[in-house]
C-alpha cells in the first residue's frame, strides 16, 4: 500500500509541477498584451547537439539490448 501511495504522490506532483514551470513571471507581458515577448530575443539553438543525442541513443539501446540477451 505504501508503494501504490508513493506513486500516486509522484504522478500527482509530476502532473502539478506543469503549473508551476510554465508560470509566468512579473514583468513578462508587454504593452500589446503578448507574452511571449518581441522578436529582439535570439532564437534558442535547438539541434546543435541533436547528433549527439541520437548517437548516445542507439548506443543505450544497444547497451540494453545486449544485456538483456545476457540474462536469459
């Protein structure tokens, strides 16, 4: 029971903690009503590592994979 309890408190706080990271702060709107802000923010740089993480993704797959076919 106490298991099925920790669990629920975790999916509970996973599904709350969305408010809280997306709130927005004092000061982010602007004079238009838009919050996202203007243009004059750079652009954030999204798949500069994208290879990386696909390289490291097959490599735990297949880390995986092999152990996996070790134990049975």
């Amino acid at each position: 029971m106490k298991k099925n309890l920790l669990k629920f408190y975790v999916l509970t706080f996973v599904l709350f903690s969305d408010f809280v990271i997306f709130a927005q702060g004092p000061g982010n709107d602007s004079e238009d009503g838009d919050l996202e802000g203007g243009d004059d923010l750079p652009a954030a740089p999204i798949n500069t590592k994208l290879i990386w993480l696909a390289i490291v993704g097959v490599l735990f797959v297949l880390y995986t994979y092999r152990k996996s076919r070790k134990v049975a």
